[in-house]
C-alpha cells in the first residue's frame, strides 16, 4: 500500500456508510410510494403550449387582471313582468303581504303563430255626378306589395333565412309548415327570392356607384356554379360597402366592374387580371406570407430558406408597427423598404432555390407591396374582400350554385345588400321589409 492511499478499514468504513445511505433512501422511497397510492394516479401532464401560471409570491394574493370592456350577457330590455310571491307561510299558514325584490330571472321565448290571411275586398263606388266608377288601389300602406301573393313581412323573413340563415328552398317551404303553419310551393318560395332581387335592383346598381367613388376598393374573385358549371363571382368592397356579380374571369371584367372614372387605389392579390390596371395598387401581404409558409414546410431543412422568410416577416412587421407619422418620413421608409425587399429577392429570381417563383413574384410587384406605408387609409392585406366572400361561399356549399343566368343575378343582388347591411350593422328583415314596402319608380 503506498503513502497517502486509504487502508483497508478506511474503505470499509465508507462502504458501510454508502449502505446505510442505501437503506435510507430506499426506506424514504417506500414511504413516498405509499403516499401515492393512497392519493391514486398523479394529474394529467398539461400540453407543451399551455403557459404555467405564475405562482403568487408569499403573502401576496393574486388580483384577476381587469379586463378592458365588459363581456358579461346583458340582460335585455323586459316586454312585461310577472311578480311571484308566497301567499301563506308555509310553517305556519299565516297569511303574507307585501315584500322586497329577491332577485329576477330572466326568460326569453318566442311566439309561434299562424300566418294571418288578410281578404282585401275591393268596392266599386259610382260618382252620381259624372258617372266615373271609382275602385279603390292597394299600395304599401295595406301591406301590400305589388302584384305579389305574400305580404312583406313573409318576403321578408323568406330573404332572410335565404341570405343570413343560407336556408335552400325546401328548407324554407318545410319552416313555413312547421312554425307558421302555411304551405307554399317551391316555385312561391322562389318567386319571393326573385321579388326581392328585382326590388333591391335600384339600391345595388348604387352600391356600385358608391364603392366606384371610394379612395380605396377591395377586389377579389371565387368560384361559383351554374347549372352545373363552374363560373366566378367578383366582388368589390369598401368599409361600408358590397358589391357580387356573377361574370368570367378576366381583365374586362375587373375594368367593367371599377368603370372609367376610378381613381382611388386597388386592394387585391396578385392575380394577372388585376396587373394592367393604370391606378395605384396595394397587394395583399397576407396572401405572399401564406405562400412563403407553404415554401417553408416544403423544405423544412433549408436553414437559408428560413432565414430568408423571417427576413420578409420581420420586414412587413417593422413597416406596418412603424410607418412614420409625416408624409415625408412614410415616403422615406417606403423607399427603404423596397431597397430591402430587392436586396433580399433579386439574387434569387434566377438562382435554383426554392423561393425563386417567389422572388421572381416580389421583383415585379414591389411597387405595390408598400402602398400602405404612405396611404395610411390603405390596409396592407386583402383580408376584408376574404371576410365578405365568407357567407356567400358557404351558401355556394350549402346550395350548390344557381341553376339559370336570372337566377345567379338574384342572388349576386341579394348578396350585395345583405353584405352590405351587415359592414352598416343593420338588420337584415328590417332592411328587406322596408325595401318592399318603399316607393318605387
């Protein structure tokens, strides 16, 4: 054994130590173990994205953060009410009187009542005069809409369950039955569709007006079926304004839709049909994000691609967060902007790489990507044209188009007013029932 090495019963010493530790330890591990058991199963493990909460600090207690607005139900306005109270003390039997308010509850119902048929008896009178036979005429004032069957209130809640409720024809027919108990034909439910679009012609050809004359115009196109065939849908549209029509998709299209005399600024994606357009243009950044997401889950292992769509993230965020305050300042970030975007796409609009098409894309539209810096009433993506197409697609889904030409006109009209009165938050049976019942040239 050399010097300074441990003897023998040194490390048996420490060998004894180690067991003891052992034991220990294992006797510490049964006792926790028989403590679990009787608790049973430990909680399920939180998914990753679920942020832990904080935990409060000693003696201080933990304050629910206020929130900006309430979000609490109102309780609506009462149309009558039912007092409730006791009459005899239960223990007792005496009688009881009088009282303080508890609390209230609140219940709302509805009222299911037939159809009222209303029998318009017209009588002749003669003049003793002149001998002029005189009948009396049925305008609005009786509830009468035209030459039409139905009164305005049923055309009304047919538009309505039509546009808002997205109902086809058999589904409306099978309502009336069941909770007004009237029967109508299909044909009846679609001349109601028809009386409606044909009144609402005059106030949609001015929408068109109106958004024509707007600083800023949204434009997009989707897919709509007739007959069986696959067509487009175009649609323009403001802040306050919604404008479909059914038409092909192509240049002329867009140009006879904007007319001559617009000259405010185009909102779009980068479809071709939009490109020979003379005016100021702002393309949607939320469509080029998209696409530069879908080229980064295609090459998940191209560290350059990454750094490259985190560029462009980062740069449309600093611009939008930041675009100045003067005219001058916006016009000098815009003209930074651009040179950061060419710097970072020109290299690769001829290079093998996978975001060539992209960069190719950005190269020949960079113009337009920035508009929004120096117009600060242009928004920077084409989301709201997205927003307002959303109910007319699924109705397209629900229905499975129109079946005629006169039949898509229709319902591009109905479409337009009812888009356009839900950006005016307005009510869309009221808005119908007085169209029926307005004057008409």
């Amino acid at each position: 054994m050399g010097q300074g090495e441990p003897s023998r019963a040194d490390l048996y010493r420490v060998i004894a130590q180690l067991r003891a530790e052992v034991a220990r330890l294992v006797a510490r591990v049964e006792e926790l173990e028989a403590e679990l058991a009787g608790r049973g199963p430990p909680p399920p493990r939180p998914p990753a994205w679920v942020r832990p909460s904080k935990p409060a600090r000693p003696g201080e207690r933990q304050v629910r953060k206020k929130r900006a607005a309430n979000f609490a139900r109102r309780r609506a306005v009462a149309d009558r009410q039912v007092e409730h109270a006791v009459a005899t003390c239960p223990d007792c039997g005496c009688g009881l009187r009088g009282g303080t308010i508890k609390r209230r509850r609140e219940v709302i119902d509805v009222e299911l009542r037939p159809a009222v048929v209303t029998e318009h008896v017209l009588l002749e009178r003669v003049c003793p005069v002149c001998d002029r036979a005189c009948v009396p005429a049925l305008g609005p004032a009786d509830g009468v809409v035209g030459r039409h069957r139905f009164g305005p209130n049923l055309l009304a809640l047919i538009g309505t369950w039509r546009e808002v409720g997205r109902l086809p024809a058999r589904a409306i027919q099978a309502f009336l039955g069941i909770c007004h108990r009237v029967h109508v034909s299909l044909g009846a439910v679609e001349g109601a569709l028809h009386a409606l679009a044909a009144r609402g012609a005059a106030a949609v050809a001015t929408l068109r007006e109106q958004i024509r004359a707007a600083p800023v115009v949204h434009a997009d196109e989707t897919t709509w079926r007739q007959d069986g065939r696959n067509g487009y849908v175009w649609q323009l549209s403001t802040p306050t304004a919604c404008y479909f029509e059914r038409g092909p998709r192509t240049t002329e299209q867009i140009d006879r839709l904007l007319g001559r005399e617009f000259a405010g600024v185009l909102v779009s994606d980068f479809y071709a049909a939009y490109h020979h357009f003379p005016g100021e243009k702002q393309r949607c950044w939320a469509h080029l994000l998209r696409d530069v997401r879908e080229v980064l889950a295609a090459h998940p292992a191209d560290a350059a691609l990454r750094r490259w769509g985190r560029y462009l993230h980062r740069l449309f965020r600093a611009t939008r967060d930041h675009p100045g305050t003067t005219p001058a300042e916006r016009r000098r970030i815009r003209q930074r902007a651009e040179a950061s975007l060419t710097r970072a796409c020109q290299p690769w609009t001829q290079a093998s790489v996978p975001q060539r098409t992209l960069c190719q894309r950005i190269m020949a539209h960079r113009h337009e990507l920035f508009t929004f810096v120096v117009r600060p009433e242009v928004p920077p993506t084409n989301n709201a044209a997205e927003r307002a197409f959303c109910p007319l697609v699924i109705a397209r889904k629900v229905w499975g188009g129109t079946r005629s030409e006169q039949g898509s006109t229709d319902a591009m009209r109905r479409a337009s007013l009812v888009a356009t009165w839900r950006l005016r938050a307005l009510n869309p049976f009221d808005q119908f029932r007085t169209l029926l019942l307005s004057p008409q040239l």
